[in-house]
C-alpha cells in the first residue's frame, strides 16, 4: 500500500498569496522557450538550468543526450530538469553526501525555488524517498501544483520571492546559504583547509638588488658570520689610572 504524502502547513497564512514584486537588481531571470528564437537562446536557457540544479557544471558533467533532445523538441524544460535531478553527477553531488533530510532541502530549494516550511515538510518528502526512491521523489515534486502553477512545462525553475517588502536585502540565494557538502563530509575530505605560507615573496626593483661582491649576499653574509673572532679580557684597575691623562675641559 501506498502511504500518502504527509500534510504539512506554509510557513505563514500568505505563504501562497500571490504579492507584486517590483523589478529590480535582485529580482530574478525567467528563462522559458517562449523567448527562445536562435541556437544562442537555447544555449543561455540550457545554462541557467545547470546553474540553478548544479550550480556550476563542467564539461565532463553535462548531460549532450538530454541537451541535444531538448533542442530538437522532443523533451520539454519539465523533463530536461528531471534528467539533471536523476543523473550521475547530481545524485553523486547532493543525494551520496547528504541525509534524506538535507536532500530534501536542496531539491525543494532548486525544484520549487523556495525553503522548506518547516520540519514537517521535510519528514513528509523524507517518507516519499524512503518509501518511492529517488526517482519517485523527484517525479512527485515536479508533478505538484505548486511547481506546475509556478514555472509549467517550458520555464526553468529560479528562486522566488527574492525582494521582501519586510527586508532591506532579499534572501540569501540557494547555493551559498546551503552548500552541497554537510559538515560531516566537510570535515572527512578536511574543508575548510588553513593554509599558512612560509615565506613571504617580496618585489625588489633591478637596480636595488645587490650586486657581485656585495657584502650582503648570502656568500660573504655567511664567510662573515663563520669568522672566528678571538675575544680579549682586559682588567684594568682603577688604581692604575692617571688623572693627567684623562681629557677635561679648562675654563
């Protein structure tokens, strides 16, 4: 038997209420083919799908078979979204190096474009990986309504509600607020690293280095610092001493 999606309550009573968000620096970039006219907007709308799911993706970790399907028509934005969530990077990246929890967290985060309510909410999806997977927790959130109200079939997802009305700054954004690697996994491959530099590089001009025969130049620094010196005790009595031959001032 199938065990029901656990109800959980907004945050707030107007969390779903629909508020006007004036433009401005942080609000944020809709992506969707509707704008999509030449091979250079399928390329800036690809990207910001790897930004908002991965963050930064590097060559060896995009997906040409999903791109490629995307292009031609034959997937929608919705199916391209669902390929970054289930493949190899992404679940190697978030779902090995995070509890249930925590990956609940960061996919509700990249998928619906908002925080997680409250604890509750992330038992509830908790349940669904637990019980569904991975691949059935991933289909499930992008088959809510909240997802498909707010972003359908041909937009990519961002992060909503950027400017709040009650802030002078709008929210942190997703991937410096919460960072892909708990503190356990920091801590094993030993991040953050304290790194301390031994000797400090100075520039010094052409004309201000020392030249050939220089005595500062490590060589004759070193012959001088290995000269023997013999040392010389004089004791001299303050009887010995002649008043004449000590200098004074005549008036």
């Amino acid at each position: 038997m199938t065990i029901p999606l656990l109800q959980y309550a907004p945050s707030s009573q107007n969390g779903r209420v629909a508020g006007y968000d004036p433009r401005g620096d942080e609000q944020a970039f809709i992506f969707t083919t509707e704008n999509v006219i030449s091979n250079s907007d399928w390329d800036v709308l690809i990207d910001a799908a790897y930004r908002q799911i991965f963050f930064h993706a590097f060559k060896a970790d995009r997906e040409k078979f999903l791109e490629s399907q995307l292009r031609n028509g034959q997937i929608t934005v919705r199916d391209f979204i669902r390929g970054l969530l289930l493949s190899e990077t992404y679940l190697n990246s978030f779902y090995s190096k995070n509890n249930n929890y925590r990956f609940v967290e960061q996919c509700v985060q990249r998928v619906l474009g908002r925080d997680v309510y409250s604890e509750r909410e992330k038992i509830a999806w908790s349940i669904v990986i637990g019980t569904k997977g991975v691949a059935g927790f991933i289909d499930e959130l992008l088959g809510t309504d909240e997802y498909l109200d707010n972003f359908g079939y041909d937009t990519v997802p961002y992060q909503r509600r950027r400017t709040l009305a009650s802030r002078d700054k709008g929210e942190t954004p997703f991937n410096i607020k919460s960072p892909r690697y708990d503190a356990y996994y920091r801590a094993q491959i030993g991040f953050p690293r304290v790194v301390w530099q031994n000797a400090v590089r100075r520039f010094r001009a052409p004309e201000a280095m020392p030249k050939a025969g220089d005595p500062s130049l490590p060589m004759y620094m070193n012959m001088a610092r290995s000269a023997k010196i013999p040392t010389v005790s004089v004791q001299i009595s303050t009887a010995n001493i002649s008043l004449a031959s000590v200098p004074y001032r005549k008036s």
